[in-house]
C-alpha cells in the first residue's frame, strides 16, 4: 500500500502526475485524451449536447463535424454522468430523436444488467471458432485500408470511436481475419475511455453473433455512407479489400447457454440493495471507477468525511490501460480534489480498505466490487442508481430483455 499525493488540476499537471506515480503500470505514449475528464467537464458536455438530428446523424463517422454521437460515454461509463440523469436531460427534443437516444442508453443499461447477472462468466458465453496465429502486436489491423488505419489511430489517440467505427474494426477482427473477440475486447478495453467490460463486451458479442444468432459483417458499402472522404484518400482505393462482403460465418453452436440468461434467481444480489444498508458509521466514502461522480449516492450521503480512491496495483499490472484512461481518471480525481477532502492510494483494494477502517460505498454491479467487499466489508452501502432496476427475466437478447418489466428509477 502505498499513499499517493492529491494530483493538481491542470493537464500538464495530471500528466506529470501520471507519469510519475503510475508509469510503471501505463502502457503506449505519456499523452491524454482530447476529452477531458472531471465533474465539470462532464457538466459541460452534457449541456452542450443538443439531442436534435441525433437519429440521423449518429452513424456518421466523417466529417467529424458532421457527427450526431453524443460523445458522453466516458462520463457516463465513470458515473460522472448517471443514466438517469442524461436520460432525462433530452426530454423535450424532437421525439425521434429522443427515441433513438434513449434506445441507445437502454442498450447501455442492458449491458449493465447482463453484466452483474453474469459476472465473468460473460466472458464464457460463447465459444468462437479462430485462426492458430494472432494478429500483429505493433498494428492489430494490418491494412493499408484508410477506414480502418484511421479508425484505429483514433482509437489510440483519443481514447475514442464512433459505434460505426468500432463496428468495422470488430468486425474485421472477428468475421473477416478469423481473430478472437476477447483478445479484440482486451484491445479496446486498454484504450477506449469508455471501455467497460458490460459494454465493450456486449459489443463485441453482439458483431460475433453471440446476441443476434448472425455475425456483423461490413463493407465498402457502409464506409461511403458514414466516411465517404476516407475512400478518396485511401491507397487502396483501386483495390479495395472490403470491397464485396465477407464470407459468411457461422459461430460455432454454444454447447452450453447459462440458465441465469433465462432467469434470475437472485434478483437483489444482482441490483443491490433497494434502500441504503447501515451497520456503522462510516470514517470515508470509498469511490470506485465506476462511480466517480459528485451524484455518487454514498458521496451525496456523506458530505463531510474524507474520501478514498484506490487505484488496483494488481490489476493494472495485468491490464496495462493507456495513459489516455489513466489521465482521464486522474482529471476526475483532481477536480473532486476541489470541494472534499481526497486520500489516493495504490495498492490491493481490500487490504487498504481494511487497513483505513470503516467505510460507505455505493453498490456497483461488477464481480470486482463483490470480491473486495466480500473481504472488506462496508459500514454502509447505497444503492446504485439504476435507470431501470434489474429484473429476474430474460435476458437473452435485448428485445426479451426489454419486454420484461424492470422498475423506473
């Protein structure tokens, strides 16, 4: 365990940080993101975000100008921006648009949810036929392709892409070079900003056919509707090696379907508590990744004691995220810094927790926190602030999903 110095605000500030007290845990160049992290930056964005057109311009991927996509993820994968919140933000915007951006934070929340159902186990769910030999450490996508060179040097230079995008090259990966999704998943988890093993594993899934029964493949088709620039700049524009469809491919049959996708039996364990859960007075919030917010339950509830983030020494050490998501966090951490009183620590997230005493945290629906608080037991846990309470239905894909009633919160 080791105690860390409050990062000042400041992106050359939070970089120096950075570098100096998790280098050695960082992968790729010492740089940050375009987009950048905190409580205010998360504000910001969200009311610059203008719902309107947002059904037909969310797909486009060039020009940049031209681009419908919120860009909230990041936030709203930290918790700096709680679903509820976001979707209640856009109401009184055109209805279709509304609809459409609503649907897509439903999808989110059905990936939460399919998420602490299974746990790990997501990982598990399907069973996908590859190729022996992995793809090129140095360039995953090795294409002169301009839709795919350009996708991929967005990915690792602002942490962020487009759906579109990250459709082509999941794509790519999986059903036209025979790769392995979850070594594609790990990928994009280390870079993207809003990278979440709900989510970024659901969408890999879903681009193998785990979700759908049918594989998602692309063209040049789809790149001249959302990118037509990248055609004209592309090398192998006269050779174009998405020119026709993939081949298709079929997943190989899943020998075994959890029964926990049809029905949960535990639904509350899965949700969490309905109502805070006191057995203590806590000495600090415990903030985790997930919910670094200023609407985090237990940080709202708990107003004047300290607060404590840990960064996972060990996981980080396997996981070797970017300097773009570690800056990002950190920029959160720095602005929170701001208005409470901010410990940081790196090391094993029990054992500090253990060592500081009693603590309140917020329920967060990931294998992660069930593992620490089932050795560091809380004082107090807050309920998660879900969009839609968890359900004992199923969840086999998001139609059936939806169709079975979860709670409004």
């Amino acid at each position: 365990m080791k105690s860390l110095p409050t990062p000042d605000l400041g992106r050359q500030n939070v970089l120096t940080w950075v570098r100096e007290h998790l280098g050695d845990l960082a992968s790729g160049d010492p740089a940050g993101a375009p987009i950048h992290g905190g409580q205010q930056a998360a504000d910001a964005a969200l009311q610059a975000f203008d719902v309107a057109g947002y059904a037909r311009r969310r797909n486009t991927v060039l020009p940049v100008a031209a681009r419908g996509a919120s860009g909230l993820s990041p936030y709203i994968r930290h918790g700096l921006l709680q679903l509820p919140r976001v979707y209640d933000f856009v109401a009184g915007g055109p209805s279709v648009d509304v609809e459409k951006f609503r649907d897509e934070l439903l999808w989110q929340e059905y990936a939460r949810h399919l998420y602490a159902r299974l746990g790990d186990a997501t990982k598990r769910s399907l069973r996908y036929t590859v190729r022996e030999d992995g793809p090129p450490e140095r360039n995953p996508w090795d294409t002169e392709a301009a839709c795919l060179q350009e996708s991929w040097q967005e990915l690792t230079r602002a942490g962020y892409l487009t759906n579109q995008a990250r459709m082509w090259l999941a794509s790519h990966w999986t059903v036209r070079e025979g790769w392995g999704w979850r070594d594609g998943e790990d990928l994009f988890f280390r870079h993207l900003l809003d990278g979440s093993r709900a989510a970024n594993r659901s969408g890999w899934q879903w681009t193998v056919g785990a979700l759908t029964g049918k594989p998602y493949g692309f063209s040049r088709w789809q790149v001249r509707k959302r990118a037509p620039e990248l055609c004209g700049r592309c090398p192998l524009a006269s050779d174009c090696p998405i020119e026709g469809w993939p081949d298709e491919i079929v997943p190989e049959p899943r020998s075994f379907v959890d029964p926990r996708m049809r029905r949960d039996t535990d639904v509350e364990a899965t949700a969490g508590p309905r109502e805070p859960v006191t057995v203590a007075d806590p000495g600090f919030v415990w903030l985790t990744a997930e919910s670094l917010g200023d609407d985090d339950p237990a940080l709202r509830a708990n107003p004047h004691v300290p607060v404590v983030f840990i960064f996972d020494e060990p996981l980080l050490r396997r996981l070797r995220l970017s300097y773009l998501r570690l800056v990002f966090l950190t920029e959160a951490l720095a602005d929170l810094a701001q208005r409470r009183s901010l410990h940081i620590y790196r090391g094993d997230v029990a054992e500090v927790l253990i060592s500081l005493g009693a603590f309140a945290v917020t329920f967060t629906p990931v294998p992660g926190w069930r593992r620490v608080t089932s050795t560091a037991q809380p004082s107090q846990v807050q309920p998660w602030p879900w969009l839609r309470r968890p359900h004992s239905g199923s969840i086999t894909s998001f139609t059936a999903w939806s169709k079975s009633r979860g709670d409004r919160r």
